[in-house]
C-alpha cells in the first residue's frame, strides 16, 4: 500500500515532514459544507485563515495513521481529535508567521543544497527519485519546496532560541556534586514465607472474590474470520521480463561506470591575491621551467602555495568528477596522461596541473549484471501490480460490504478461513495485532460489513469479514478454586509481611538503631551496601532497593527510612546510614551535567517562546466545524 514519506526517506526530514508538514497535504476524505451558515474556515490566526477543507484532509490522514498505528482503533473520539489537529495546525501557521516576521530566511541555495542531500544516489542527484517520491505522496515540486523551506525556516529559529540556553558554573557544580553522590545503606528483607501465617481462605471469601473478579476468570470471546489476501510474492510468477529494458538498463549502467573514472594529479597554485599580474607573471616563468625540463614535484614544492600539497610535490591524490572546482575539473578530465596542462584559473588563483595517471572501473558483463537487472525490474512490476491490486481490493471490499464472494471473483482470489482466535491471541495470519483488532471492530464485529483493507506487512494486505463470534463466558468456579486460593493466600501473606515492616519503620523512626532492632528479631536478613552510587544497579538485589535509596532526602524532611516491595514478594526497609559528597567532580562528568542543563533549559526555553507566541496571536476557531464528525 501507499507508505508515508517517513518510509522512503529515512533521517530527519521523513519524521518533519509527516509530523509538521506533511499534515496539510493527505489525499483523503475531504468533506464540502454545503451549509451557507456560519464561516467556512477551520481558524483564524492572525488573519491567516486555516481552510475546513485543510482541516478535514489532515483529520482525515491523521485517522488513517492512527488506525494503522493502533490496529483498526482509535484511541480516543473524534472530537478530540479534531481539537487536537486543529491545535497542530494553528501552532504551525504561528511559527511560520514569527519566524517570518522575525527575519528567518532560507535562500534558494540552502533549499536546494538540502534537496540534493535528500536525494542523492552515490553522491549525485537524481532527479527523477525526487519526482517519483514527491509525486507517489500527493505532492508537486513546488508543495514539497515550500514545506522544506518552511521546515527549514522553523528549524533556524528553534536553533536560535535553544543557542541562548545556558547554565551557570555553580548550577553545574551543585548538579554534578548530587550525580556523584554515594550512599551508605542497611536493607532489612522480611521473608514472605515466615510472616505469612495466613489460614486458609474459607468458602465465603473465595466465593466473594470470585464474583468481584468475575472479569478476570472468562473464558475470552473469540471469532473466525473469512479473508481474502493479496501477497506480491505471489505476484512474481506472472511478471515477463522485457529484454529492450534489460538492454537499456545496462547501457544506463556502462554510462555510470564510465563516469567514475578517477584522474591522479599534481599542480602548482598560485595565488593571485591583489596583485594578479605578479601572479600571472610567476606562473608563466615556472610554466617555461617546465617546458624546459624542470622537475614538476621540485617546482611545486619550492613554489606552490597550496600548502596542503606542496610539501608533497603537488600530490593531490586520485580526483573523481565533482571533486574539484569546474575550471580545474575540466581540464583535467580532457588532458591525456602524462602531460601538463595550460595555464588555468580559479577562484584561487593559477594552477599548472600534472595529469600522471588514469583509472576506470571496468563495467561487468551483460550476463553478470542480467541477473540484478531483472530482480529490480520485477520488483518494480511487482511494487505497481501490488499498489493496483491492493487499491482494487479496497474499492470492492469497500463497493460490496456484505460479502467477499464478489471481491474474490471479480480479483481471482479465493476466500480463505481462520481458526478461532481471541483478542490478543491468534495462530497463523491471525497471529498479526492489526487483523485480530480490526475483526474485533464495530464495523467488523458488530455491523458485520467487509473490512477496510488491513496492511500485514508492506508486501501482504487482506479484507476480512466475520464468520462466526463466540461470546466471552465465565470459567466455572470450581475450575479456578485452587487459583483463588493462591491469590488470597498471598495478598494476606503480604500484608502480614508488609505490617510487620511497617512496625519496624516506626521503630527506626523513633531513633532506634539498626543493630538494636536486628537483636531480637526473626525473619529478617540484613545487608549493609557502602559507597552505593544513582547507578550501582549490581550491588544491590532488586532495582526498587537502588530508587528508593536515592528517592529519600534526608536533609529535606530526616525521613531515613522508606519500605519497598520486591519482586520476590518479600517487603524490605531501606536506610539510608550516610549520605556521601564527593571531593571532587570529574571534568567529563561536569561537561554533561552542562550539555544535559542546557538541553533541558533549551526545551523550556523552545515552549516558552511558543506558548508567548500563542498569548500575542489573534485566534479564531470555528467551534461549529470542530464538533464535526
């Protein structure tokens, strides 16, 4: 099926363009308001209108993904998320508005230098990638230019706000002395098996929590479902191969190799600084010392002024095409080996360039390449027979709700049945979240209509329909009984274990000493942990024990003591016995105290700035369009 451009283009611009602004140009469900009453435009912000048109489309995208996202439900009404979009919207209309208005520009250069970046296919741009993508995602050049620039114009502002966070040397200081700080502790573990001495639970109390807990003891509704699946594995077999394209592919490839020929060079720069006649006269003397017989290295070493090579004789190295600047570049790639070039000038000044070797990749054999070119010639196939067929199955699945024998015939599929499955359980194509959650839609379940298509994995999509739906129903009491009794068992015995803690706390508390509340006590294990570090995850023996330590602040409220219930179902009391500063704090360890203040001053200072932003503009919603459904 369609993917969002955060598929095709991976980094930072997929996840800015789906999630900031992407979200005006979805393809879907645009509603008319035929309704004369009332404005026709979704908000105002500063007199800049936000259409219900734009509204309605990005609502309409933001659905979609929510439904693929969370298996064919949302996770909240419509309403909200009509609030919510629209809230997205008016934010991105005030930032592109202030940062306007404040100055922010990117020029057609930089626009076009993050372009190429995007789309570059070993290092050169590729034109038609960009249209393809751009094109599949509903969007013109000129659409996807402006929401680049707008990106990209936002970005220059947040990085402006972020680069005036800072955070003072003594905030540092005191953040990186409590990061380092180390604790003395006592854990006092109560044993679970020795304090609960709870009886057996009688037939009331097991009948009682049965019946309050009666949704934890079903027997969970399940269903079988009909489905009809499109799979572009199956797809392959029916693709020819066309031996015209096999023959331009290849000659497309021996033009590409051809053009990573690599040039080895020397030159000697001069630079033409104010004086270009000077400049010009000494290049034109070493020039005559070369036709003359001069050694190219020695001259380049005695008088070019590229540092970076001269002390090398010249040497630049193995130069490919789009390496050099162009005057440089021609001359190089059109001298034969062995020779020196004409006098030629850059921006830098003047060169005399020694071509001394050449070096291509020689292109693989038709036969060789034969093999690549069809896979990537069926993939294509395939990717476009699959996106027709798949937007077929929609139409009719979506055309004839009440059955799939017409999908199936019309498309040559044969409808297939599941097992019985569950909610969260399923074997075979039920086994996938987003199938068993669609079948268990309303519009599935309850309605009993063909589903929208549901997108397995990006190379299967189906469309169910409901064949049979089993009711959840209770488990017998009888069958759960001994269950029961395990679960009160425990919760008494915890709280037996739990109060007997709590006594001790208070006794701690009181200003009794570890050692004289271990004196006479039973079923409790002590251990002493010295110097025990925010990380020290190893050194004690559950990770409540380590966040509970360092969540009691003694010099804050003298509370020294807070109880913890472990994994292993016993309680302890953790002490904190001594609270350690250190005498010193590592360089590197206050270099990220540092970065991580000023990252978290730099969000604060981002959503100070928009919430500002938002206090100053001029909103308008249009409430009648928001209660749309």
């Amino acid at each position: 099926m369609l993917q969002a451009i955060n598929d095709r283009i991976k980094g930072w611009l997929g996840i800015a363009i789906v999630i900031l602004i992407g979200l005006p140009f979805a393809l879907w469900g645009i509603q008319s308001y035929l309704d004369d009453s009332g404005p026709k435009y979704a908000a105002k912000v500063n007199d800049i209108e936000i259409s219900a048109a734009e509204l309605d489309r990005t609502v309409s995208r933001q659905r979609q993904q929510l439904l693929k996202q969370y298996g064919g439900k949302l996770p909240f009404d419509e309403k909200f998320l009509r609030k919510q979009v629209l809230d997205q919207l008016i934010n991105q209309r005030l930032l592109e508005d202030y940062s306007y208005t404040s100055g922010y520009r990117v020029s057609d250069l930089m626009l076009s230098e993050r372009i190429k970046q995007q789309f570059s296919v070993d290092g050169v741009f590729d034109r038609k990638r960009f249209e393809m993508i751009i094109n599949s995602n509903g969007m013109s050049v000129p659409m996807y230019e402006m929401a680049l620039r707008s990106e990209m114009q936002l970005q220059q502002m947040r990085g402006a706000i972020a680069g005036s966070a800072f955070a003072t040397r003594g905030d540092v200081q005191r953040l990186a002395m409590l990061d380092q700080q180390t604790r003395d502790i006592s854990v006092l573990t109560f044993n679970l098996e020795h304090y609960s001495t709870a009886a057996k639970p009688t037939a009331e109390e097991i009948k009682a929590y049965y019946d309050e807990n009666r949704d934890r003891f079903m027997v969970p509704e399940k269903v079988r479902v009909d489905y009809v699946e499109i799979s572009s594995d199956n797809l392959a077999s029916d693709i020819q191969i066309d031996e015209a394209q096999i023959s331009k592919m290849y000659d497309d490839y021996v033009k590409s190799v051809s053009r990573r020929e690599e040039r080895k060079a020397r030159h000697i720069l001069v630079n033409a600084g104010e004086d270009k006649a000077a400049a010009r006269t000494k290049i034109e003397a070493l020039q005559k010392q070369l036709e003359q017989g001069a050694d190219f290295a020695e001259l380049a070493k005695k008088n070019s002024d590229d540092t970076g090579s001269a002390a090398n004789g010249g040497e630049l190295g193995w130069i490919a095409l789009g390496e050099m600047v162009k005057p440089f570049e021609t001359t190089l790639f059109d001298m034969e080996k062995g020779k020196v070039s004409d006098i030629v000038e850059t921006q830098f000044g003047y060169h005399l360039i020694l071509l001394e070797d050449i070096r291509k990749e020689k292109p693989a054999p038709l036969e060789v390449k034969r093999y690549e070119f069809e896979d990537e010639l069926k993939t294509d196939a395939v990717s476009s027979m699959f996106y027709d067929q798949s937007e077929r199955l929609a139409t009719l699945a979506y055309e004839n709700p009440d059955s799939l024998d017409i999908v199936a015939e019309d498309m040559g599929l044969k409808v297939e049945t599941t097992d019985f499955f569950s909610r969260n359980r399923g074997e075979g194509i039920a086994a996938d979240d987003k199938l068993r959650n669609t079948a268990f839609s309303p519009l599935v379940l309850e309605e009993g209509s063909n589903s929208d298509i549901i997108e397995i994995s990006p190379k299967q999509v189906v469309v169910i329909r409901l064949r049979e739906h089993v009711p959840a129903s209770p488990i017998p009491l009888e069958q759960v009984r001994s269950k029961i009794e395990n679960i009160l068992k425990a919760q008494n015995g915890h709280k037996q274990t739990l109060d007997a803690a709590l006594a001790v706390k208070q006794r701690l508390a009181n200003g009794e000493s570890v050692a004289k509340v271990m004196e006479n006590i039973e079923g409790v294990r002590l251990d002493t942990v010295n110097g025990l570090g925010r990380n020290d995850s190893s050194k004690v023996a559950d990770p409540a024990i380590l966040r509970a330590a360092f969540e009691i602040n003694p010099a804050a409220d003298g509370v020294k003591v807070t109880e913890v219930d472990l994994m292993t179902g016993d309680v302890a009391l953790v002490v904190v016995d001594k609270v350690n500063l250190p005498e010193t704090v590592a360089e590197d360890v206050r270099n990220r105290i540092k970065s991580e203040v000023a990252s978290e001053q730099a969000v604060a200072e981002i959503t100070s700035s928009v919430q500002y932003i938002k206090d100053i503009a001029d909103i308008e919603k249009n409430k009648r369009l928001l209660e749309q459904e």
